[in-house]
C-alpha cells in the first residue's frame, strides 16, 4: 500500500505540474507518514544521498563547460567544422551536428551543447537561406548527444546508484554517441538535397589546418579527460577538476576571451545546473530508499521475468518505457528514480550494468528532443523564436532516425562495449 500511495502522489504532483524534485520529495514523504515512520528520515536520507565522493564531478563538469564555452570554443569548433563540412549539401546543417559532437565532448549537457550551437549558427543559417523551422530542428537536434559523448552529467549519476565505474561509462558512449551525430548528419543532407540548400565552396587543406589549429586546445579537453582516467592519472571526479583548471587556462591565457567579469556569470550557471541536478538526487534517494525498503524492485523483477526470461524481449519493453519517460522528465531526474527500479532486473537477466546504463542515456537523450517537455526544443525555441508546434513538427524525422540507431545499439551490444573492453 505504501508504495501504491507513493506512486498515485507523483503522478498526481507531476500532473500538477510540480517541479520533479519536489513531487518526489513531497510524494515519498506523504509515503513514509502512511507508514508510520518518523519524518525525521526525509531529511536523513536525502542528506545521505549527497554522501558520495563521484558526485562532486558533476559541478565541476557542469563549471568546465561553461569556462570552456565563455571562453570562445564553441566559435572555433563551429570554424573548425565548417572548413571541414560546409562545402557538403546542407553543409551548414552539417556544420551544427558536427559541432554539436565535437562541443558534447566538452559540456556534458544537452542544453549547453544546443545553446552553444545555436547562438552561433542559427543566425548564419538564415542568412543562407535555410528554413526556419528546418534551421531549429537541427538546433535542437545537435545538442541530441550532449548527454551521452563524454563527460555526461547523467552518466556520472548513473555510475554512482548503480556502483559502476563512471569511466567504464564515458567509454562506453563514445561509439553511440558518434552513431547518433553521424545518422542525423545523413538525415539533414538528404533532407537539404531534397529542399535545395547547398554548400560554400571548399576553401583548401590550408583552411583546414589553420582552424584546427585555433581548435585543437578544445579538442584536446576530451582526450586528456578520458586518458588520464585509464591511464590511472586521475578518478573520474578529480578529471572534473583538471577539466575546469583546463578550461580557464585555455580561456584566460591561450584564446583570451574570457575575463574576469565573466566568472560571476560561470559561477552562477554552475550553482544553478549543480542546484538543480543535486536536488533532484536529494529527492530520488529518498525515493529510491522507501520503493527498496517495501521490495518493490525485486517484486517488479520477478514479475518482468515471469513475463519472459529472455533479455531481448526486456530491452525492448524498457526501449519503449524509457521513450515514454523522456518524453516527460529529465534524464538525470528519470536516471536517479529508475535506476534502483529496472538495474537489479537487468543484472539477473545478465545484461551488463554499463551496456544498459548506456541504453538507458541514450534513449533519455532522445526525450530532450521530443515534446512537451525536451529540454533541446525550449532552448531552440527561445534562440529561434520558432513555435514549440512548427518546431516539434519539423523534429519528427530526427526521432525516427535516433530510434533507428537506438534499435541497432540495444541490439549490436558489441557497438558500445567494444571500447571499455578492449582498454581494460
């Protein structure tokens, strides 16, 4: 009964429209009084919640990517990936996915990866011609992989619930990652071939490595992240820190755009974005201790198994059930409540915990594209000033193609394993 009560409350408080941090913290309290236990567990457990070293990764990420995006990385990547692409069809579409992957590397957020390329390229695209709502959907869609290419907030989340190595993770979403980038580049030359939107003339190999060179200190933010961490340098949240010691000497003293009138706005943004995704934890632990305490997960799993046994037919319910919630919450908030629920199942089934960890961002990372509520679509709205209707209409082909590509990572598993395994 207790956990029925708790479920009836969330759907009814996120129905309500009630933040998710705050309809967890509220719904599972309600619980926990049913139960007659004393309230004082509400805050010991949300406190416990936060008692974890890996967690201090995710401000320090979150801080690296807005140094390195205030600091004018994002417009050289953006010159960068023109020099090599915007002579293609669409080629300034192109150029956004591309750019996209290359600042996924760097943000750890889709919403910073969408904004840093929009507010440099959606202008440029409709000087040249694009449609606007073609323009927005690719927006929307670059960002796509922000989530999932290292270093991935979500994903450093995930590694602490299900006590997986966070670097095993970041490997593990390169191969998909790049998959996903690469199958919507494909999808907006066709789609510019079939709207008429050319390419810019190719400049030269000399343009080529002149911009990579201007670029070369942001490419190399991803590489020196995912070395040291298997090179036994440094653990995944100490990365973190050489990210933001990284980002503010490539900004202050190698590119020279930022100041130090720009800290309060990288301080502020870091707070806020830690704020958010350490409150949705606070309120996800508390929740995910009440659903373990009454043996809801190991009910759950015995019923999924009663139904099949065959790890295929799971990860096609949880294909679809994780769509379902994209569509509806955000990844670190859908991350944090499912994970206690579906991991153990998987795990019986003998599904690698990092491979479906990787299953369960990728397909998040499809929900911030899709309505009502994908983050990449307000943020492509507000830059493009093109209606969430126009807007969501026009993404519809870029969810079928990422569905597509989700299918062939549920079902490859080689594609995403390949890389943890043979650095092992």
């Amino acid at each position: 009964m207790t956990v029925t009560i708790l479920f009836i409350a969330l759907a009814i408080l996120l129905l309500l429209n009630v933040p998710i941090a705050v309809a967890l913290g509220l719904s599972t309290a309600l619980s926990i009084w049913y139960s007659d236990l004393p309230l004082t567990i509400v805050v010991q457990r949300m406190l416990s919640s936060n008692d974890s070293f890996p967690l201090m990764a995710i401000p320090f990420f979150i801080m690296a990517g807005s140094c390195m995006s205030q600091g004018g990385v994002s417009k050289r990547l953006v010159v960068f990936a023109d020099s090599l692409f915007g002579w293609l069809t669409g080629g300034l579409g192109i150029v956004a996915q591309i750019t996209g992957i290359f600042f996924s590397a760097i943000s750890g957020s889709s919403a910073a990866t969408t904004a840093a390329v929009g507010g440099v390229l959606f202008p440029e695209m409709e000087k040249r011609g694009y449609d606007r709502s073609f323009s927005a959907a690719i927006i929307a869609a670059a960002g796509e992989t922000g989530i999932i290419i290292p270093p991935s907030v979500p994903m450093v989340v995930y590694g602490v619930i299900a006590g997986v190595s966070i670097g095993d993770m970041f490997l593990a979403g390169v191969v998909p990652g790049l998959l996903m980038g690469i199958a919507l580049c494909f999808l907006i030359y066709f789609k510019s071939k079939k709207m008429g939107y050319g390419g810019e003339k190719f400049k030269g190999g000399a343009n080529v490595l002149k911009s990579f060179r201007e670029a070369v200190w942001g490419l190399l933010m991803p590489v020196i992240i995912l070395g040291g961490i298997y090179g036994g340098i440094f653990t995944a949240t100490e990365a973190a820190v050489v990210a933001v010691v990284y980002g503010l000497v490539v900004g202050f003293f190698i590119y020279k755009d930022l100041r130090i009138a720009d800290l309060p706005k990288i301080f502020e943004s870091t707070v806020i974005g830690t704020a958010v995704v350490m409150f949705i934890m606070n309120a996800a632990g508390l929740f995910s201790w009440v659903i373990t305490r009454e043996q809801f997960p190991a009910q759950l799993a015995a019923y999924f198994i009663s139904l099949s046994s065959d790890p295929i037919v799971y990860l096609m319910l949880i294909n679809v059930l994780l769509f379902i919630v994209g569509c509806l919450l955000n990844a670190s908030a859908a991350i944090t409540i499912l994970t206690p629920i579906l991991v153990p199942i998987a795990v019986k089934l003998g599904i690698d915990p990092v491979f479906f960890g990787v299953i369960m961002t990728t397909n998040l990372a499809i929900g911030c594209i899709t309505p009502p509520v994908g983050v990449d679509l307000f943020v492509a709205s507000s830059i493009s000033k093109v209606s969430m209707t126009r807007l969501s209409s026009a993404i519809i082909s870029f969810v079928v193609v990422l569905v597509a590509v989700q299918l062939v990572i549920t079902y490859v598993p080689g594609l995403v394993m390949w890389l943890p395994t043979a650095l092992k």
